[in-house]
C-alpha cells in the first residue's frame, strides 16, 4: 500500500490519549508506531519479539527484570534508543515523553503475559490507524 509521508509533529499532535501506541507506517511485517506516555505501565514481556523504542521527547524509563529476579531501570532521554529483548519483562515508566516503537504487526502492547491488572489510562491494542 502506497502512503504518503508521515510528518511526526503533525502525527503525535493528532491524539493525546497516553500510552496508546498509533501506527504511522508498515514497513514488511513490522509496525512503526509513535505514543505519548506519562506514568507507568505494566509488568510485561513479549514472548516472541524484541521490542525497539526511540525517545522523540522527554524522558522515558525502562523497569527491566533479569531472570533471577533483579530490577534496574534503564534511563532515557530524547533521541536515545534502547531494545528490550523477547522474553524480557519490562515496565516502562516516564515523567511524560514521546517514543517510537518498532515492531512486528500485531504485537500487543502490553505483551503476551503481564503483572497484575492492567492500570487505568495504558491502552492494550495492536496499535491503533492514525486519522490526521
Ligand atoms: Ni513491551
């Protein structure tokens, strides 16, 4: 499918709901996907993808598990990138940001298995179109 270009400050200036991935491209099976975060999100892993962020602004944590048990956060600011890899929990976590994801079509976004109840405000979705 043919699409025209994808101005990110238009896109991300087009919904404000947080921690609601939208797609701003499909590049083979994958999604570009952008979303505004403030606060925290769950406890999850993807069982069968990595999971690529760019920080577009702001600052934005990573809560990574390691399997025996132990947490560390992985902090980032605008223009860092970081890959959570498969299998890996992780909670992300932020004083409010933008970030870009990359990832297989269809991945959920709060991942095959995650913690707890999913808190109120983190949107579990495959990504939602983009209307702009
Ligand atoms: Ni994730």
């Amino acid at each position: 499918m043919e699409q025209g270009p994808v101005n990110l400050s238009e896109a991300l200036s087009s919904f404000h709901a947080l921690w609601s991935p939208h797609i701003i491209a499909q590049i083979n099976d994958y999604d570009v996907r952008i979303a505004h975060v403030e606060g925290e999100h769950v406890w999850h892993a993807h069982d069968d993808t990595d999971e690529f962020f760019l920080v577009l602004g702001g600052e934005f944590n990573i809560a990574i598990r390691s399997d025996d048990g132990d947490e560390r956060v992985v902090r980032l600011q605008e223009g860092d990138a970081y890959v959570v890899p498969k299998g890996v929990s992780h909670r992300p976590f932020s004083p409010g940001a933008s970030i870009l994801m990359f990832e297989p079509t269809g991945t959920l976004s709060t991942g095959d298995s995650e913690e707890g109840g999913i808190p109120e405000g983190v949107d579990k979705t495959t990504g939602h179109k983009l209307n702009y």
